[in-house]
C-alpha cells in the first residue's frame, strides 16, 4: 500500500487560483498514476498529480498527456467518467468515502457512501465552491486524436466534504486514490495511483486505497 504525506502549503493571506497553483507548483512534489492494473486495457498515458493543503483547502493539480481527449459531459453529477477524466477518492473515517471526478473541462462529479451502490450526491450549490481551471478550457467537445498535454488545478474547500465532521485538514489521517480514465476514448483505460487487485476496472474499492497524511 503506498502512503502519500500532504503538505501544508505556507501561505498567510487569500490568494487567487492562478496564486494557488504557483504556490503548490513551488512547494509540493509530483507523484505519478502509473499503475495498469488490467491486462485487457493496456493503454496508458501518461498522468501525474501534485497535492497540498491550506487546514481548510485541498489544493490538486492533474498533468496528462494522451492521445484521445473528449469532453461531451457537462451536467454536474453527471457522467464524467465516459470522458477524458480524473479523479480523487477519500475516506475521513474508514468505511464511507467521497469520489471526485473532474472531466477534462472541470465538469465535477461528487458523491458520498460506503460503496458503488450506495452513493449519496453532495448537493450541486455546494459543489459549486470548487475552483476549478483546464488547460483546455470548459466547453465540451467531441473526441479528438493526436498527441495531447493539459493540465488542470482544482481548488477544494473542506465544505466539499459535506457528510463529515471535520474542523480542518490539519493532521487529518485518510485513505485514497488518484485516478484517470476515459471509458468512451477510442482506447479506454484506467490507471491508478495505488494498485486494485480486482478481476474488472473497479474504482469503489477502499480497500485498496492508500494510506495519506495531511501535515499538521
């Protein structure tokens, strides 16, 4: 199981988002989403992530780089994952977590439960205080082949965690995963950060979600 600590990020007044990704370009390391965990879906491109907080943030910066790139949903809590996507799934207490997906145009899916079948969306106005800001921009798109680069930073208030109790982010001991997929590219794939050791793709496995540290 790997273990990622989170950096408190050192900032003393509000900063805007484009400050924000300086800042965390600046003081945090990268990490990779490199793991093929299913043979039949090989292809893998090429994805990393910095991570860091700010006790009432989490500050999240995706780097990829493919060779399919679509982007046709745009409904909040929609179906994200059918498009060029990553994602971020949490658990605060050990058994229920929270899985945000982000579309390569920052459209966000968000829900809340202790597995696949039993999800609770966060409500939508609440969704809305991520920040969110792609290299590619925010409207939607048909498949596109080539070589592609983007990136995206994603600015999280600890609201966003809506069914938890939590003060601050400040020594908070989680699990997660970091992932990317893209179900309805030409070449679908699903690369993780820590490895999942199931038959099919399956993302709603806390089990196999690492072990991550937020600096106190």
């Amino acid at each position: 199981m790997k273990e990622l600590f989170i950096k408190q990020l050192k900032i003393n007044r509000p900063v805007s988002l484009s400050e924000a990704e300086n800042l965390l370009e600046k003081q945090t390391v990268s990490n990779f989403i490199n793991t093929v965990n299913w043979e039949e879906f090989s292809y893998q491109p090429k994805v990393s992530f910095r991570i860091g907080h700010i006790q009432n943030e989490i500050w999240l910066k995706y780097y990829v780089v493919e060779k399919y790139i679509l982007a046709k949903e745009t409904r909040t809590n929609g179906d994200v994952y059918k498009d060029s996507c990553v994602e971020f799934f949490i658990s605060a207490d050990g058994e229920n977590y929270y899985n945000f997906e982000f579309n390569c145009i920052g459209t966000i899916h968000l829900a809340f439960g202790a597995g696949r079948g039993n999800r609770k969306f966060v409500d939508p106005e609440i969704i809305k205080k991520i920040e969110i800001t792609s290299s590619l921009g925010s409207q939607p798109f048909e498949e596109k082949i080539g070589k592609f680069e983007w990136e995206m930073m994603i600015r999280i208030p600890k609201e966003c965690l809506a069914y938890s109790n939590l003060n601050s982010l400040n020594g908070l001991k989680a699990s997660a995963n970091f992932y990317k997929c893209g179900d309805d590219t030409s070449e679908p794939h699903f690369v993780t950060w820590n490895p999942i050791k199931t038959k099919n793709p399956d993302y709603h496995r806390p089990e196999y979600f690492g072990e991550v540290f937020f600096e106190s």
